[in-house]
C-alpha cells in the first residue's frame, strides 16, 4: 500500500546562527523533532546559506555517507584524507566516511554567500576505508527529463556510495511530466522541491517542500511551473 509521508517547507526546523542560516527537513543538532528522525537511510537534509568568507570548522564523521549540492556560490572543502578542493553549482560531492574522516567546509568568496544540500545517509556496510569523489555534472541533461547523479555503482552514472541508493535531478520547464520507476524492490522516495511545483503522485509540492513515498513502485511527476528538484530513492530497511 502507497504510503505518503508530506514535509511542507515551513514544517522544517531552522538553526539561523548569523554566519549560517540552515532548515533541517530531519532532526539535526539543537532541532528534535521525535517524528522526523529520518526516511528510510536518509537521516540528514540539511538546506543550508553561509554567509560570505564563514564556514564550518574542521569536525569528524564516521560510518556516514556525505552527499554535498552546492546550489549557488562556491565551498571550500579540506579533509583529513588530504583533499583540498572548491565545488560549486553543477558539482556534486561524496565522502564515505567509514572508519572516520575530520573534514571542514567554508565559503571562500567574501562578496556572495553559498548555498547546499547536505544529505546523510546510512551506509550498507560499516568501518569502510573513507573515501571521497567529486564530479561536475552536465546541467543541461536535466533539462524536461530525468538525470541520475548518484547511485551504487562506481561505474554508473554520477557518484558512487555504499547504500542501494539512486539520486536523479530534473529541472523542468512548466507542463513537463515524466513516470519514475523505482530501482530496487523495497526502496522508497524522498522528493524534495527546490523550486517550482510539482505533483508528484497527486500530491502537490512547492518551494522547499518533501514528499516521503513508499510502498509504490512508480511515481508519476508533473511540473505545473518551471520547477527544479531531487528525486532520492533509497532504502526503507537498510
């Protein structure tokens, strides 16, 4: 039986510590919200705005795979695997940080703030070896359809992490509708709007809201504006 679970935007928690203005669609830091822990393996969603020249110090994660999407400016990333790197709108960013990673994030420009997703989910095997990938993506391949930005396969499209997990993004232009065929039996979708509206298996979705959908095999999605949004289909029992 489908089951549908709906996180208006304004449903989210917010943490807005001046130097960072972060909504949580999940339970994160000082926001605890007993009925939204997490979706499935998704227990992060973090739509965070840092401020120019601010950024996270150097801070620790284990066992944990870290999906960054920067959506508007640039972040600095550094770890203690020894990466230094910028991503930036069109990248997308992982880190499994199995066994431990530190890392620390910031916005290196002092003229324009930068936006993200970060989004955590839990791993499919413990204490793996940390790794990080970075790539950037073709923008345009979203553009009226579907593109898939990260899955289980090293050799598949997009970024690979350790988790039965598929990520697809799509910036549509009004009208567009498309049908969505959930990869793996058993998993559900967590689909999150940055801009527009959307229906997605009659349930219409705005700016910054969330679906949770499980218990169904296939979504049908439509554009009723220009609309942009991630579609994250993951495991309800990991």
């Amino acid at each position: 039986m489908e089951n549908i679970v709906l996180h208006k935007a304004e449903s989210r928690g917010n943490a807005n510590h001046g130097w960072l203005n972060a909504y949580h669609s999940f339970s994160f830091a000082s926001w605890y919200n007993p009925d939204r822990i997490q979706f499935g393996a998704l227990r992060v969603l973090n739509d965070d705005t840092i401020a120019a020249g601010m950024g996270f110090g150097t801070h620790p994660h284990d066992n944990m795979e870290i999906i960054t999407i920067p959506l508007e400016g640039d972040l600095a990333h550094k770890d203690s695997m020894g990466n230094t790197e910028v991503i930036k709108n069109g990248d997308i960013q992982v880190m499994s940080a199995g066994t431990g990673i530190q890392h620390s994030e910031f916005n290196p420009n002092e003229d324009q703030q930068t936006k993200l997703l970060q989004i955590w989910l839990f791993p499919n095997k413990r204490n793996v070896t940390p790794r990080y990938q970075q790539i950037t993506l073709n923008v345009a391949d979203r553009h009226n359809k579907l593109a898939q930005v990260l899955s289980p396969n090293a050799d598949d499209e997009g970024v690979w992490i350790h988790q039965d997990a598929w990520f697809n993004m799509g910036n549509f232009d009004a009208g567009t509708a498309t049908e969505y065929k959930i990869k793996k039996e058993g998993n559900g979708v967590y689909a999150f709007v940055l801009k527009g509206n959307v229906t997605i298996n009659g349930q219409e979705l705005n700016t910054r809201d969330a679906v949770g959908i499980s218990g169904t095999d296939t979504l049908n999605i439509k554009a009723n504006t220009d609309a942009e949004f991630l579609l994250m289909d993951i495991p309800m029992n990991y």
